[in-house]
C-alpha cells in the first residue's frame, strides 16, 4: 500500500484553501489533511490556528503532526497590498521562505505555493504572454511573488526541495470570497447580479484579464502536484490559461440569464494595475509538461456560478 502524504495547508480558510482543503481531504482522507490559518478556532476537522510568519510554530506543527507536504496558500493580494507595502512584502516573501526552509531541514516531499498573473508588468505582451516573457511587475504583489518564484527555483536547484507553483489568473468561485484582488470584480458581480439587479464595476467594461473558474484552479493544482518529478520542468511557475474576459463580457454573459441585468464602471486604482497585466497568457508548457488542459469558459462558469449563488440564497 502507498503511504499517504500528511498534508498542511496554511491559509487554508481563504477563497483557494477552502475548496483545496475540500479536494485534498476527499483525496488523501480527511485523517491525513491539516488545515491551518491565522482564526484561532474553525470547526473544520484537524483545524490548527497558525500564523504563517512564525517559522518556529510551522516546523514545530511539522514535527508534531509527521507532515510530508506543505500548501502555502496565506497571501496579501494586489489591491490590498498597495495599502500595505511592508506588510505584503513580509507576508507574501517571509512566509514563502520559513516554508523553503523548514522543507530543505526536514526533507518534506513536496511543497505547492501558488504564484500569479501578476508578476507580468507593463512591458509584458499583452496577448498570449508567455512562460519566459519580460516580466516587470509594479505592484508589490506582483514584486513579492516574482521574488517568491526565483526563491522556490533556488531552492529547488540548490537543495533539491520539490517546490511547484503556478501563476494563476483571477480566481473565480461561489464558496469563500476573494481577499483585495483587482480580479475580485468578477466574482462580485454574481452576487450583486443576483441581488440587485446591477453591478458597479471598479474597472473600465473593456479591461480583458485572464480568469478562471475555481474548480479548474483546483484541479490544474492537483495534476501539478501529482505530476512525475521529471515532468515539472518549471521550477519558478507555470503559466496557466482558463479564460479571457472584460467586463462588458461577463456583463453579457449574466444578461443571458437575468435579461435586464445592468452594469456601471467607475473605475477606481485598480482600473492601473489591470491594465499593466497581460489580457491572456500561453500555457503552451503547463500542457505539454503535465496536460494542463482547463475545462470551463465564461458560458458553463456562468451558469454554473449563477446556479449555486441562487441555490445558497434559497
Ligand atoms: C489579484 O487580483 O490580485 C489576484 C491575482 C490576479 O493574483 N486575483
């Protein structure tokens, strides 16, 4: 029989952690899964309060509960981050390298981190923005997880710890809501669809950006994680495509199901850091490496997020 991994997932109660921790224990048993996170109590099975910046406490809880794989998902995001520049630095950086470095000392098996869209910058290309495209980002965000990819591939190539990470797009899901993102806009708009009838949008209506439906996000995690050593030839972070869509698209999307939806944009500072990331990025190597392949668009994400949104009002 194969020995299950013991997994800890820190910032396990955020938008990603939640439906992570939902997959990870369905996969490996919820025995053998370790949520953690800054609240001091939660109601989830083995729920451990756990700041991410103390190094001490994250190797001790390694050593107490035998973890084998780290998720370090705690991260200050871009639109919160530019009111806080230490604090997003000091989170997004410091928690990455405790989590480097407990995983060398204690040989873990592997780690997962994800990075972002955001590390792209103004003089990225705008359309199809590839694996090894320039990438200057401007917002501390985008700064502290390029610095986070060049740690984990240092890592990798100087210790040998098996660190994997993918630069996901905006994130887009029905259970736990997003943190300080400039993509947030697209997970609002359901909601606000649903009980107002209309939406006032922080960005321009024709602000393209990558997203992606959070179930391909959790399942381009796992084919990541599972994916043979050798495959991963990306040891900073892969590219990895969903969909592609402004507002005024998702907009349209809605109207198909609520006819007399309407929207407003008023864009505000975010309107700024959109539009210096790429509107769509090639995931040609997440492919050809470990079969990347998404599965929603903006039509099935649509009706699937209007779907459970209504069915958790009832
Ligand atoms: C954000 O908007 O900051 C995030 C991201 C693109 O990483 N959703």
């Amino acid at each position: 029989m194969t020995k299950q991994p013991k997994i800890l997932i820190i910032g396990a109660l955020g938008q990603i952690g939640t439906e992570l921790t939902t997959a990870l224990s369905a996969k490996y048993g919820e025995a053998n899964v370790f949520p953690s996170d800054i609240a001091r109590e939660n109601e989830q099975p083995n729920y451990i309060a756990l700041n991410a910046l103390q190094h001490d406490r994250i190797e001790q809880v390694v050593l107490d509960k035998g973890i084998t794989q780290i998720y370090l998902l705690a991260a200050m995001l871009s639109a919160n981050g530019e009111k806080d520049i230490n604090a997003a630095w000091t989170l997004n950086v410091q928690s990455l390298m405790s989590v480097l470095q407990i995983a060398r000392d204690h040989k873990l098996d592997k780690i997962f981190w994800p990075s972002s869209i955001a590390i792209f910058g103004p003089t990225s290309a705008k359309h199809n923005c590839r694996q090894h495209a320039r990438a200057e980002p401007i917002t501390v965000y985008g700064i502290s997880k390029k610095a986070g990819e060049h740690f984990c591939n240092y890592y990798f190539e100087n210790f040998g710890v098996d660190v994997r990470s993918l630069r996901f797009p905006g994130l887009i899901s029905h259970t736990a809501p997003p943190g300080g993102g400039t993509t947030d806009y697209a997970v609002d708009i359901y909601h606000k669809a649903i009980r107002d009838g209309h939406f006032n949008c922080f960005l321009e209506e024709d602000c393209c950006l990558p997203m992606m439906y959070m179930p391909d996000a959790i399942r381009a995690t796992l084919e990541l994680m599972e994916a043979p050593k050798e495959k991963i030839s990306i040891r900073t972070s892969y590219n990895i495509a969903g969909m592609s869509f402004a507002p005024c698209d998702i907009a349209a999307a809605i109207r198909d199901h609520i006819p007399g939806f309407t929207m407003q944009c008023a864009p505000d500072f975010r309107q700024a850091i959109a539009e210096s990331w790429p509107a769509s990025v090639d995931d040609t190597q997440a492919g050809a490496d470990w079969g990347w392949e998404p599965a929603f668009n903006l039509e099935n994400m649509t009706a699937d997020m209007l779907q459970h949104i209504k069915e958790a009002h009832k």
